[in-house]
C-alpha cells in the first residue's frame, strides 16, 4: 500500500512553485519580433511623442483672432514636408492633419470652414489658440517610462514602443517546456483505436496553453506505461528544456512510473498532492532551476492545474507581472464544498446589473473536458462544509 499523502494546500503549492521559478537571462530582440514577449527592462521614450506641434485636421494654419480677414495663401505645410519659413500675421498656410504648425501659427481652421477666394483665405469662424493643434509631447514626454519592465508586449505596447522610437527592446528568453504524455491507452488522433484505447488530448491542450503562456514547445512526447520508457523520455525531456510537464502516471497506481522516474534522474520533490478539486495527484520538483510538473492524467485536472501551478510559473521566467489576474465575482448558483480540498470550477461570466456573476459551466468531472469550452475563469471555492449559496462572494481566476 502506498504511504497516505500529505496534502500542500494549493496556496503553499503555488508559493512553493514560484520560489523555484526565477527569471530567465534577457535578450535583446528586434520588435517585430516580440509580440507575447515580457520586457525585462522599461522603455523610454527617446523624443516627445508628437515631436512637435502639429495639425489634428487638413485645414489652414493661421494666428487666432483673424476671423473675418482676408489671409493671404503662403504656401502649404504637408504631413513629412514642414513649410520653410514662418508665417506672417496676416497670412495663412495649407496644411495637412500630422504636418508641423508652421512657426508665428497658433491654430488650424479646418478646411470646411474657411471660404478660399482669389488666392486668399477668409476664415468664417473666431479660431482660439491652439484650435485643431496637437502639442508636441502630448502623448508622451521625453525621457519618460512608456512601458515598465513586466509588461507583456502586445499590439498596443509595440506600437507604443515604436512610437516613442525603440527598435529593440529587452526580453527574458522565453523558457523552454518539453511535455511527456504517458499512458499504455493513449493514441494519437487520426488513428484507429483498439479496445480501451483513448485518444491523447493533453498532448496539444498543453502544448497550446504552453505557448500562450510564453513558452517555447521544444518537445512532446508519447510514452507507454513503462518505468524504462519513462525514464528515457523525461531525461530527454530534461535535457531539452526549462520547464517539464509529464502528464498522467503520477498517481498512485501499479502502471504509475513519473515519480519514481523523475527522482531517477535527479529531480528533486517538493510537493506531491494538493488540497484541490481537481488535481490531487500534482506532482512538483526541481533540478537545479529546472522545473518539473506531473500533472493528473485527466484532461481537466491537466488543464486547470497546468493554469494555476504551470501558467503563473512560466510567467515568473519571463519576469512577467501580475502573475495571474483575478475578478471578483457572485456565484450564480449554489456550489456543494468539499470537506478537505479546495476546488476549482470553471465558471463563465454573465455581467449583470449587481457585477459579474460566476455561472458553473455544467458538470465538473475531471474527465470532462466540455466543462472547460468558454469558460472565462476559475472560481476557487475553499474547503468547507456544507454548500456555498449563490450570491456568495468568489474570487475568479481569469483564464
Ligand atoms: P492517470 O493520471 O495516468 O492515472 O490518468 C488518469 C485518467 O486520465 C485516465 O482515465 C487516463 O486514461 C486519462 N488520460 C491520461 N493521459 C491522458 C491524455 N494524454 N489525454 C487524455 N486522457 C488522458
Ligand atoms: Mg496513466
């Protein structure tokens, strides 16, 4: 008989992950290459963004309070192509929307609103100061922080970054994760299944949610339920990445070879078990600062374990912060707690009048991997007795 487990709370099992995960070495990288990267260090802004004053509106240039008066046309200031010479007072200039205010300028007549006869221009409106003018530094400052270190770089920060004119930027590499699927009844999709035979499906559901977490998918495996396959796989595995996550086989069971394996080839334990539903069996060690997972062998036990233990470490690689985002929330209906274990339903977010409401997705078998289709969160329900009722405050985990 196997030794009973001692449960890690998933709170200590977390802190204990993320005491082992420590931020990869930074590289420089170009930006067009750092969409989903994380900023090791700041950008700032190396001029004002705008960098001088310029027009929000194709109009005419011109100094406040002349309406009325007959300006007379001085050439045109275009986008690229600033005038040459200043303006005089009572003359007005074409310009284009993102061309420098020519200099003795203060405003922008739009084009629509100004009458344009014989080689002049009559504004038809008063036009105050700094009418239709985009001031230089507006957006952002010169020297200032345009994005601090943590930030994960998407659309927005990249053409933020760019804007204020950065061609590269610094990245924590990203961590390398080999992923070891075991199990005797697992078959590859698109082939035939034999009796008892299963598709393997948390193969390419971790391998996806690995590399929206940041992670580069060196490697993935199949492996039987043999502890000399299973050694094999893993040492590659560990000889390959940063991160390794074998799933299945972690457990107690005669056919489960991960634990004695991984010890095998030098990782060390430091949890085996958490107080949750789902994912008891997690498996957690370290070799030097490599870090290894045996995750539960059911989909959904994989999956949200992987997005608690596996997602918010990958993030502390990358140096990225927050770890994770959490909303408050209600619960829509009422939820049965278990006596000892924390559990971790997964809820989509109906957005009412009071606040967000925590819906359960249907059934929360660990086998049943629909229960994770649209769902927006993880609501962590402490242990306890009894039920929660609906309308009770939940914390939700943001998938
Ligand atoms: P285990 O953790 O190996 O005891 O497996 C627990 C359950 O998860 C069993 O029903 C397995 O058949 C199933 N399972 C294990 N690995 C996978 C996988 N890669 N894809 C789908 N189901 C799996
Ligand atoms: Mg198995």
């Amino acid at each position: 008989m196997p030794v009973a487990q001692v449960l890690t709370p998933l709170a200590r099992a977390r802190a204990q992950v993320l005491a082992a995960s420590r931020p990869l070495a930074a590289e420089a990288i170009a930006l067009q290459d750092a969409l989903g990267r994380v900023l090791a260090e700041p950008v700032h802004a190396a001029a004002d963004v705008p960098g001088f004053d310029n027009s929000a509106m194709d109009g005419f240039a011109l100094r406040a309070g002349t309406a009325g008066r007959r300006l007379v046309l001085a050439g045109e200031a275009r986008a690229g192509a600033p005038a040459v010479g200043p303006l005089g007072a009572e003359e007005a200039m074409a310009i284009s929307t993102g061309a420098a205010l020519p200099q003795g300028a203060d405003a922008v007549l739009e084009l629509e609103r100004a009458e344009v006869r014989e080689g002049a221009v009559i504004p038809r409106l008063e036009v105050a100061p700094g009418r239709n003018v985009r001031r230089a530094g507006e957006d952002v400052r010169a020297g200032s922080r345009v994005l601090a270190g943590g930030r994960r770089l998407g659309p927005v920060e990249l053409g933020l970054a760019a804007g204020a004119g950065a061609a590269r930027v610094h990245c924590a590499r990203r961590p390398r994760l080999a992923l070891v699927a075991t199990g005797d009844e697992l078959v590859a999709p698109g082939q035939v299944l034999g009796p008892g035979q299963i598709y393997d499906s948390n193969r390419i559901a971790l391998a996806g949610l690995a590399a929206r977490g940041g992670a580069e998918v060196v490697l993935t495996r199949h492996v039987g339920d043999s502890p000399a396959a299973t050694v094999a796989a893993l040492d590659d595995a560990l000889g390959a990445a940063d991160v390794v996550l074998a799933s299945g086989g972690v457990s107690v069971g005669a056919h489960d070879h991960v634990r004695p394996a991984l010890e095998r080839i030098g990782v060390s334990e430091i949890f085996w078990g958490i107080a949750l539903r789902p994912g008891k069996p997690t498996w957690f060690g370290t070799r030097g600062r490599q870090l290894c997972f045996g995750l539960p062998g059911n989909p959904v036990s994989a999956l949200v374990t992987f997005l608690l233990l596996v997602r918010p470490a990958l993030a502390r690689l990358q140096g990225a912060w927050p770890l994770y985002r959490t909303v408050p929330a209600r619960l829509g209906t009422a939820v049965p707690r278990r006596r000892a274990r924390d559990e971790a339903i997964r809820v989509r977010l109906v957005h009412e009048r009071s606040g967000p409401r925590a819906v359960p997705t249907g059934a929360q078998g660990s086998h049943i991997l629909s229960s994770m289709l649209d769902a927006d969160g993880l609501a962590l329900i402490p242990a306890g007795e009894g039920e929660l009722p609906a309308g009770e405050p939940v914390t939700i985990e943001l998938i």
